[in-house]
C-alpha cells in the first residue's frame, strides 16, 4: 500500500496530504496517478480475493467483499493454513496418536488387567480386587456434584463414608468380627445387644424415642371418639335406622342439623346390615352430594328427611332430601338409614327450624327470629260443642310426615265453659253437656274457678296421628293450640 508520499514530493514529513501554505511557501500536495493507480489495485485485489467479479455499476462491492471474508474467517472449514497436529495447535495435555497406542500395547501385556470394561459399563467373570498392601484398602467412589461416597475396608470393618460439601461422614460400618453395625456412629439394636430392661435412661414415650410419626393412646382415642366404625354386618339384620342415643339438632341460625349417635343400623344395596358405632358430624342444605343435599337446591317451607349414608370402606356421611324413602345417592354410596326430619322457614335465608331429636322424639326449641315461640296450629272458634261438630285441622306445616304422634298444648281463656276439645279422626258425636257420655274418648280442657275467678288452662297432649289432621271444637276465639313436637315411627 502506497502513502501519498511516495509518488510526490509535495507530502509533508509524514507521507501524507497537506492543503499547503502558500504564505509559507508550502506547496498543496498532488495527486498523482500512480498513487491513484496503487490504491484502485489494492481495491480490487480486496474485491476479488473475496471470491467477487468487478462490476462497474455495483459500488458496494467494497462492502460486500469485507463481509464475505468476515464469514469465510468465521467458518472452521474455509481458514486456510489450519494446523493438523496436537503439536501445532498448542495443546499440551493430550496424548498423540502414537502416545495412546503405546500406552494401550502395555496394558495389554499385564495379565491382571487383560479385558478391562469399557466405559459405557460391562459384565465381569471373575473377582476384583482391591490390595495396596496395608489394612486400609483402596476405596471404591460413587460421585455427584459436591456429593461423593466411598467403600473401603479397614482392619476387618468395612465403611461407608461420604464428602458432602467439605464436610465427611460415616453413614455405615460393619465389624465382622465383633458382628456389629453402626450407623452413622450409633450401634445397630439387634437381638443380641438390645435389652430395654437394662437401658437406665430407656423412654417410656414415642416422643421419647424420637418417633414422629406414631399416636398416642389419648390421640387414638379422641380420633375414634370422633370416627365411625363398622362393627358388625349381619345378612338378615335389624331394621334400617335402628340406633343408640341419636340426637339431632339445629339452632334456627343456618341451614346446617347436627348429628351424632352412639350404634345406628344401616342396610346396603346387597341386603346387608351394617352397625356403625360412635359417630358425629353435620349436613348443611346449602351443599350438595355428600354431607348436602342429594338433589337441587334447598326450598322454604319444606320438610326434608336427614340420612346416615354410608360408602363400604370409603366414608360415612349425612345426606339431606326432599324424599323420605328414597335420597339420591351419591356415587360410592350404597347404604343408608334415615335419622329425622327438619323443617326450613318461610324466609329467604331458609334456614333449619330450631328443634332437637333424641331418638325418634323431637321438640322445637323457640327463641331464633325464625321460631319466636312453639308454633300455633289454630286458634279461635272453630266448630260448635252442642251438638258438637269437628273441624279438621292440617298438622303437615308443623308435623313431618313420618310421624307416629303429634306433642300439643291446648289453650283456654279465663271465660264461662271456654272450651277445647281435639280429637284423632273426627268421629266424636254427641252434646258435650248432656248427661250421656260421648262415643269415644276425646282430649278437653275448659277453663276451671267459680264464676267470676275463671282461670285460664293450658293442657299438654300426646296424640297418635291417624293421618295429617287432626280434628278440633273451639268455643273461644281467644282459646287455641300450639304444636310441640312429634315421634317418629
């Protein structure tokens, strides 16, 4: 490459342009066309050393000469000139062709290690062994990152031990000759070292022993406490829903009854009975499936019969629906036993009617803003007592309709003969103030004192249902009658 110098004597010190100074007496530098001459050549050697044909109407060539040299320089195969030697490339810890050959001809003359494993694993016939010389053996290592465990044997013990981030442990040994094992320092309890008897600081507890994992006795026993069990299963049992101290209850504030029992019968698909003992838990209306209610959503107003089910060896569960003979089941389930009816209230919450069953007996509990006080099944005058004449009173709002009798309270006010009477079925004839008795036997309460000291009555009454009515005379229209509760059959 030519400096501007070199064709003219008009450069400055350096060989390279100057404007000049003609104040000075410095001349402007000249071109001269052998200058021009040198830089188009090395040009155009540029252009065609990278592959390229000149062409007068591409004045990028420049450009695209210098990027296919960058990529030539970039490709492994197109560098000229490469070394073909370990040597050549200054790589000094790599044995040459020969240097591996002559290595691999001397382990072939050594009879103990004729037929060495490849790399990539192996079988061997026969034994290794491992023998230096002294009572500490040559150790076998298995290693991962910042992980490695070793094998070795010393004296007559063999080891385990490892290096796990700068730190050494000793996982396992076994002493043959005095039969012993320890782990990671502790001796191994075995039938011939151990005897708790003569360990003085022995522990008395699973805590004491480090054990985690383990119940307590009192932990085992508040667990089943709460658990069912199936304790029996009989082919030709007892009746489905016979039980020990049930008890159902709701408070009036949510849709949620409670259960728990002591032994409840439940019969299966397959005809068989099963007894589950010592369980309790809830159902809430708003759920459904399982511990919810079978189908849809829950309504106002509305009986719903509560059932024990039970999916063998999975889970037991109280299930809530409208039908009192047959609940849809969810899936797994297969056996079940009614328990009770609750009653929702006539708001948009509808929530669960206070009440409480013990057995097959069950009580409203006023005193929640949905049931104030027991509810009024009727009141004022209904019917006439001379002659008397019934009148037939529904108890489906306030009675489930698996009841076998109805809890009532009749109510008198302090009048003159102010007087209730309720019967079964309607049956009763007769005058009540005439001197023959009546026909049958009928439930009357009138109120009681000399004239003018009248007091009012309120009399208890259980009566057998014999349908969904039971039928009544009211002389009085302050007198009436509450419902109380029902038994179930």
């Amino acid at each position: 490459m030519q400096k501007i110098g070199t064709s003219t004597t008009t450069a400055n010190s350096l060989g390279e342009f100057t404007e000049g100074s003609p104040g000075a007496g410095v001349a402007a530098t000249l071109i001269k066309a052998a200058w021009l001459n040198a830089v188009q050549r090395e040009l155009i050697r540029l252009i065609e050393g990278a592959g390229l044909s000149l062409d007068a109407t591409d004045d990028s060539q420049l450009l695209k000469a210098v990027q296919s040299l960058l990529t030539a320089a970039n490709t492994w195969q197109k560098l000229g000139n490469k070394p073909s030697t370990v040597e050549g490339f200054g790589i000094t810890d790599a044995p040459t062709k020969s240097e591996l050959a002559l290595a691999l001809s001397y382990l072939a003359s050594k009879k103990d290690v004729a037929g060495l494993l490849p790399t990539s694993g192996g079988k061997l016939t026969g034994s290794i062994v491992l023998d230096n010389g002294s009572i500490d053996s040559p150790e076998i290592s298995w290693q991962t990152p910042g992980f490695d465990i070793r094998v070795d044997a010393v004296g007559k013990t063999l080891r385990f031990f490892a290096f796990n981030d700068g730190v050494t442990t000793y996982p396992f040994a076994l002493d043959v000759v005095n039969k012993a094992a320890t782990f990671f320092g502790n001796t191994a309890w075995h039938a011939g070292n151990f005897n708790p008897q003569d360990k003085a600081n022995k522990a008395t507890s699973l805590a004491g022993y480090g054990i985690t994992d383990g119940a307590t006795k009192k932990e085992l026993s508040d667990g089943l406490a709460t658990k069912a069990h199936v304790s029996t299963i009989f082919n030709n049992g007892p009746i489905a829903g016979a039980s020990s101290r049930l008890k159902l209850t709701a408070d009036g504030n949510s849709c949620t009854v409670y259960v728990n029992f002591e032994e409840l019968t439940l019969r299966h698909n397959d005809g068989n009975y099963r007894s589950v003992s010592a369980w309790g838990g809830s159902v809430n209306l708003l759920a459904s499936g399982a511990n919810g209610l079978d189908t849809g959503a829950v309504v106002a107003s509305r009986w719903y019969s509560i059932w024990m089910i039970e999916a063998p060896g999975v889970a037991f569960a109280l299930l809530a629906s409208l039908s009192d003979t047959a609940p849809v089941m969810p899936p797994g389930y297969t056996g079940k036993a009614r328990l009770g009816y609750v009653r929702t209230d006539n708001t948009a919450n509808r929530f669960v009617l206070p009440f409480i069953q013990q057995g097959k007996k069950a009580q409203y509990m006023p005193g929640s803003a949905n049931l104030p006080a027991f509810p009024v099944i009727v009141a004022g005058v209904q019917g006439t007592t001379n002659p008397i004449v019934l009148v037939p009173v529904s108890v489906a709002a306030h009675v489930p309709p698996g009841a076998l009798s109805v809890s009532l309270t009749s109510h008198c006010a302090n009048a003159p003969t102010s007087t209730v009477f309720i019967h079964p079925n309607g049956s009763l004839t007769g005058d009540y103030y005439a001197p023959t008795p009546l026909n049958h036997v009928a439930y009357s309460i009138q109120s009681v004192g000399a004239p003018g000291y009248y007091v009012a009555t309120s009399m208890p009454i259980e009566m057998c249902l014999q349908g969904q009515s039971i039928y009544v005379v009211i002389n009085s229209p302050s007198n009436g009658i509450t419902v109380n509760g029902w038994e179930l059959y």
